[in-house]
C-alpha cells in the first residue's frame, strides 16, 4: 500500500507540474484575444476608466510573469498535499477531487492578489492570472476525475469477473459456504467449485466437486481462476505449502480462513475484502497492491491504440482493399481465437495472409515444423498468400489487433497469448506467462523471433519480461518494435 501511495504522489505531482506548464501557456497565448474579446464586451466607461487596455497590442514578455507560474504551481503543490490527495484516488470521492483543487487556486489566487494589492501591478496581468488559474483548476481535476474514472472502472470490472475455486476439508468448506449464507455475504464472484483434501466426500457441497487439492497445478494451467480461497483445518495441512507456491508461481490470490475463525465475532475490525464474512490472510500478487500502476498502463494502451487507430485508418483500408483484389474469395479478417490473461478466451483479429484452408492443412505440414514445443511455425510458409508474405515482413498484418487493446483484451506490451491447441501442450511453468495482460509485442519480438526456434526459449523471455515490467521497460520494447518494423525484420 505505500508503494502505491508513493507512485501516486510522484506521478501526481509530475502530472501537476506538466498541467501547470500547459496551463501558463496556454494563458498567455489567449492573453491578447481575450483582452480583445473583453474590450468588445465591457461597457465603455470600464474600459475608459481602467488600465486593462493601456499596453495597446502588447503584452507583457512571458518572463515578467513567471513569478504568478512559481506561486500558482507552489500553491497548489503545498494544499493537495495536505488535502487527502495521498489515499489512492479511486476511493477519493468526487466531491473531494473538486473542493481540493478548488483549494488550491483558491490559495494561489489570494497570495496572488495580496502581491497585485501591495505592489499596484498593472490590470493585464490580473487577466492573465484569471485565465491561468481557471486552466489549472480544470487540468488538474480534470486528470484526477478521468483517472479515478478509469481506476473504479479496472476495480469494479476486475471484481465482477473474478472466478474463484475453494480448497480445503469437505466440512470445512461446507461450513464456509454456511457463513457466506448466514452472513449474507455481498459476492460479486463466480465461486467455479472447491478442491478438498481428503477423498471421502461423504458431506453434501452445494458446489462442484473439482477434484483432490493435488490438482491446484493442473486446475489452475487450463481454467481461468484469479483467487483460491483455502479453509485450513485444526491440525496439520501438508498439502498447503504446495498449494501456494503453485499460486505465487501463477500469481493468484489467496484467502486464508482457519475453520475456528468462522466462528469469531469481530465488531470493529473487518476483512480486506468483501468475498470473506470472517476474518483471514490475504495473500496477493505485487500487481493487484499497485492497481495504480495498472491503470496508468492502461490508460497509455488506449490512447496510443486509439490514437494508431485513427492515424492508420486509411492505410488498413488500402490493405483491406488490396486484400479483396488479390484474393476476392478470402475474407478481409482473421478470426484469431487466443487464450489470454489467466486462461480468459476471446477472439482477436489480423489482417487475413493465409490461403482458405490454411488450417487444415497444418497438419500435413508439422513435419516442416521449425520451433519446437507447442506452437507451428515455418519460415517460408506455402500457405501465405503473396501480397501475405509483404504483410507479414513489415508486420502489418497485426494493425487489427490494436483493437484489442482498446478493449481491453490485449495490452500493446506483454507475452503473446496462446491458442487453445497449444494451451493442452503447455508444462506447468509455461501457463506463468498467462498471468498477465498478453500484448502486441514483447523481448521475443525485438530480440529476433526469426531465428529463435525453441519455445522455452521465447517463454523465458516472456518470463523475463513479467519480471522487469514497467513503463519504461514498454516504451523502450515499443521503440525497438518500431524499428523493426521499419527495417522488415517480421516474418
């Protein structure tokens, strides 16, 4: 939780220096159309009787106002930050985002305007100051209401489709789901069914039985669960430890409930989490302590895709186009049915480079199978279309899935998401790469993906990659990429 009050501050008030930069500019740039626009709309005896017009079609040097820039941009430095801005914004209320930075243009209008009183300033730079600090006030609450925006949408979107399997004794795991009953619990999740420790299911569950808790591994590489809540016994659980290396390794988080503290009273404290009735050990992975650095991340996929989206436009419709003359009989797109983020489904697309019955006749051509592992790939394909094999060499076929990043299926950097044949293929630490958001790019795709041919190999440059994560790590991958997509290094 510090760490991620800690980013918070930082990026804040980086953000809020970038806003107070614009924001002065900005000012100064519309000075003199609005003074303009002013001296059109006053009456004739303001203007007559006041200074606001006296500099003519000149204004100030930009140097002479800097000092409202250093005061404006201190003030409201000093009040958000004693002004709750340091609790994570997604549970800042809107109310408190407004009044905090209405705070501290408040401020710095009064320290302003007591220098303005004891040192005559001239009138113009009252307008300046106006027009200043409405563009700060709007910039820096308008970052922390759309970022709060995205926040709660990522929060209560991750919640909602969280699916959860429960481990531990059948008696146990009966008495959980009394409690959750009893207490009548406000479960937002999709309780998948439970894991027990012992083979005797004499005790009735009202959920599916899945299996013995030694087939968390194998449960957790082929179905999409984000939490195992496990019910610990009185005595000893030697199954235990296992289970929770195979979630750390997987990064799913854990609920811990002893069965004796179901039947614990608590009236001030509470549970970290709504999904629990009783007391428990949450155990999660670093990701979900930092959401904020989630949603930042977030936040750059879907203004980059959006803006490549838009800017690319007219060159998909040439390959579109180009696609429909060449081969009339193939459909533009590429249904590229994908598992994704823990073992989530969907369906992506690319630009279509392959003939009709491409795959069908993968089959026939394993035997030229040049990377070893569960994924198929030839160097010089013979089912890549001509105009495909342009494509594919300057990776223009990917444009498409730049919707998926925009809608949240995809990120722009992260492992590629794997095919359901190849997912059956997959060893126990393969399925680590699945635990997080796939993506466009990666290290395999910039460190030479044509000469790479073993795909533990590429998953340990995934793996890699989750390890050194962070924004800086995705922007130097993306520029790599770029670069190798100008150089046509694709395949």
């Amino acid at each position: 939780m510090l760490i991620r009050e800690r980013m918070q501050r930082i990026s804040f008030r980086l953000a809020d220096l970038t806003c107070s930069v614009i924001a002065f500019t900005g000012a100064y740039q519309t000075l003199l159309p609005a003074r303009d626009f002013l001296h059109r709309l006053l009456p004739v005896y303001l203007v007559e009787g006041g200074d606001l017009f006296a500099a003519g079609k000149h204004i100030p040097p930009l140097a002479d106002l800097s000092w409202i820039f250093v005061i404006a941009a201190l003030a409201v430095s000093l009040t958000v930050e004693y002004g709750n801005d340091l609790r994570p914004v997604r549970i800042r209320p809107y109310s408190n985002i407004f009044f905090t930075q209405l705070a501290g243009t408040g401020v710095a209008a009064v320290v302003i305007g007591t220098i303005f009183y004891a040192f005559q300033v001239p009138l113009y730079s009252r307008l300046f100051v106006l027009s200043h600090l409405a563009w700060l006030f709007i910039l820096t609450a308008g970052y922390r209401v759309i970022t709060k925006a995205l926040a709660m949408h990522y929060h209560n979107g991750r919640v909602a489709r969280r699916r959860v399997v429960i481990a531990g004794r059948a008696e146990g795991i009966r008495a959980f789901l009394s409690t959750m009953a009893r207490e009548k619990a406000d479960i937002q999740n999709d309780i998948l069914g439970c894991l027990t420790d012992d083979r005797a299911a004499s005790v009735p569950l009202e959920i599916p039985l899945l299996g013995n808790v030694s087939s968390l591994g194998d449960l957790l590489i082929h179905e999409p669960i984000d939490e195992v809540i496990v019910v610990l016994p009185n005595g000893d659980s030697p199954w235990l430890a296992t289970a929770l290396q195979h979630c750390d390794y997987f990064r799913v988080t854990v609920h811990m409930i002893h069965e004796s503290l179901m039947r614990a009273k608590l009236d001030d404290l509470t549970a970290f989490s709504r999904v629990q009735p009783c007391a428990s050990i949450m155990l999660v992975p670093e990701e979900e302590l930092s959401s904020y650095r989630l949603v930042f991340k977030r936040l750059i996929d879907v203004v980059l895709s959006f803006a490549a989206l838009v800017a690319l436009s007219p060159l998909m419709l040439l390959i579109a186009a180009a696609i429909k003359i060449t081969t009339p009989h193939l459909s533009v797109l590429y249904k590229w049915h994908v598992v994704g983020y823990r073992g989530r489904r969907f369906t992506g697309f690319k630009f279509t480079t392959m003939i009709k019955d491409a795959d069908e006749r993968k089959e026939a051509l394993s035997v030229l199978n040049e990377m070893s592992g569960p994924v198929f790939k030839i160097r010089n394909d013979p089912r890549v279309t001509p105009l495909g094999k342009f494509l594919r060499k300057y990776s223009l076929n990917e444009l498409p899935q730049l919707w998926s990043v925009l809608v949240g299926d995809m990120s722009l950097v992260g492992p590629r998401p794997a095919g359901p044949h190849e997912l059956v293929r997959y060893a126990l630490w393969h399925k680590r790469k699945l635990s997080v958001r796939p993506g466009i790019t990666c290290f395999w795709q910039v460190r030479g993906r044509n000469v790479i041919s073993n795909f533990d190999d590429w998953v340990r440059m995934d793996l890699e990659y989750i390890q050194k994560r962070s924004v800086l790590t995705d922007m130097a991958i993306l520029v790599q990429t770029l670069s190798a997509v100008v150089r046509g290094t694709g395949t």
